[in-house]
C-alpha cells in the first residue's frame, strides 16, 4: 500500500468508519474521530438548529451514532438524511418535524444529489 492508499485508509477510518491502516494507535485516531464526529454535530446543529434543539442533551449522541459509519455530507444534508432516518424510525420530535417540513417545502433533495431550491411556482403547487 503506497503513501496515498494509507492516507484515503486514514482518513476513511477518522470520518467514515472505515478499517484502521496498520502503524496506526488505535486510541489516538479515536480520539480524533471523536473530535471530528463532534465538530461535525456542531455544524449540522448550526444548519438544524430546532433538530439539535429538540434532541437537547441527546444531540450529540444521537448525531454521533447515526454519522460513526457515513462520510460528511455537509451539514445540510446531513441533518437532512439524519431527520429523515429518525422520521422513518418514528423517533423525530414534533418541532424538528417542522423544519424537516420547511426544508421539503422549499428545497428538492432526493438523497444523492445536493439540495436544489425549489421554483416559486413549486413552493406554491407543493401542497406541503
């Protein structure tokens, strides 16, 4: 394995779950996965404010463990993919239920592509 197949390993295992490359301490990049893992709930948090806020002292948690084995999306989707899993597991609060709604109103992401705003002819014929 040349530098650069280490390095994608590497980083692979900070932010997506992937296997550990040998040489590596295990409990060194752990503590920098779980670092990274809570800048990224910060951001997300910042992106879905009423998520984080009705999630409250489980944010962290709950974020951490849906995100451990996904790699970034950025926050916006993120959040997004988040809310949708926990509204299908029947777990998302009623008041972050609202922003997901806001969300789908007036942006188009199927789960793939990036968020696209929605035509203000869309907003007005969506019916949500």
């Amino acid at each position: 394995m040349g530098l650069a197949d280490e390095q994608a390993a590497l980083v692979a295992a900070l932010v997506a779950g992937g296997e550990l490359p040998a040489g590596f301490d295990a409990a060194r990049v752990g503590i920098a996965r779980d670092a990274l893992l809570r800048k990224r709930a910060g951001e997300v948090a910042a992106a879905w404010p009423l998520l984080a806020a009705h999630l409250g002292t489980q944010w962290t948690v709950v974020f951490a463990g849906w995100a451990r084995n996904r790699p970034p999306g950025g926050a916006l989707r993120d959040g997004w993919d988040l809310a949708r899993a926990l509204a299908a597991a029947g777990r998302l609060p009623t008041g972050a239920a609202g922003e997901l709604r806001a969300r789908e109103r007036r942006w188009r992401y199927d789960g793939v592509r990036p968020p696209r705003r929605r035509t203000l002819g869309a907003i007005l014929h969506s019916g949500r």
